[in-house]
C-alpha cells in the first residue's frame, strides 16, 4: 500500500483547508485538529440555515495511479454518521469524483474502489464516466446528510492499493 497522508502528533493541520457552505452563504462550522494521540479530528456542526449544508476538509496532494491501485484506503473512526471521500485529478477541475461511506463508531479500514468514484457537481451527479484519473491531486472528507448535526470523524491515514 501507498500512503497518500499519514497523521502524526507532527502533522501540520494548515496542510488541510477547511471548505464549508459559507462559500454559498451557509454558516456551518468545522475544524482540523490533531489529537495527542497523533490523530486528524474533522469535527463541526452542519447547518442548513441560509442554503447551507455541508462541511468538508481538503488536502492538495499529488498520488500517482497506476494498474497496480485498485481502492482508496481509509483508516478511521467516524461518529456513525455518513460522509462521502471525494478526489480530483486536478484541484482546478470543477468536479469532484465522490464515493460515499458510512462509520461505525470504531477503528476500521474502509477501502473504496477508485472505479467506482462518480463525477459530482455541487451535490449533482453529472452525466460523464467515473474516475479514470491517472493521478490524484486533491483529498477531500465531506458530511452533507440534509439535517443539523454535529460530526467528529477522525484519520489515522489514507491510502491507494
């Protein structure tokens, strides 16, 4: 397996940006932290007031695809809730290509076929083939499940097999 990130008690959360719905004048709210475990702690409070609804935290990064990477590899805890992992051939691109997940409340590791990424356009699936990509630029963890809540997920790694 490659590791595209691995959290440490030394990784640099300004690595990350924080993208919620106030880019669309919502008002949710979240943050990136690393826990004294070494941990990456995604954690906020989605809000639909004002057209809003999502919140997400993204990496730019540069993974090579090659025939031997089948899945996205995630190490994580969720909340129970559900989240989608999105990636981009190139940040600029306006899609993202998205596959959604759901936690458990434990440790687990989820692996996410990279064929099976749809392309997505502000939360609508556009009519255009899955991820062929033959790099991976950007990283991103989204919620958006249409209600208020608070969320915490948190990555102990992400990587491509």
């Amino acid at each position: 397996m490659d590791r595209i990130y691995t959290f440490s008690e030394n990784s640099n959360t300004k690595d990350w940006r924080i993208v919620n719905d106030g880019v669309m004048g919502g008002i949710s709210s979240s943050s990136l932290q690393i826990t004294k475990e070494g941990h990456g702690h995604f954690s906020g409070k989605v809000s639909l007031e004002n057209n809003g609804g999502f919140a997400s935290v993204q990496l730019n990064t540069n993974m090579p695809i090659t025939k031997n990477h089948s899945y996205i590899v995630l190490r994580i805890k969720g909340d129970g809730k559900k989240y989608e992992f999105r990636i981009k051939e190139n940040p600029l691109q306006p899609e993202a290509y998205v596959q959604p997940f759901a936690t458990s409340g434990v440790w687990e590791t989820i692996r996410l076929n990279i064929g099976d990424f749809y392309p997505q356009y502000r939360g609508r699936k556009l009519n255009i083939g899955n991820f062929k990509g033959e790099t991976i630029q950007q990283i991103s963890f989204l919620i958006a499940n249409k209600k208020e809540e608070k969320f915490d997920l948190w990555m102990e790694w992400i990587g491509v097999e």
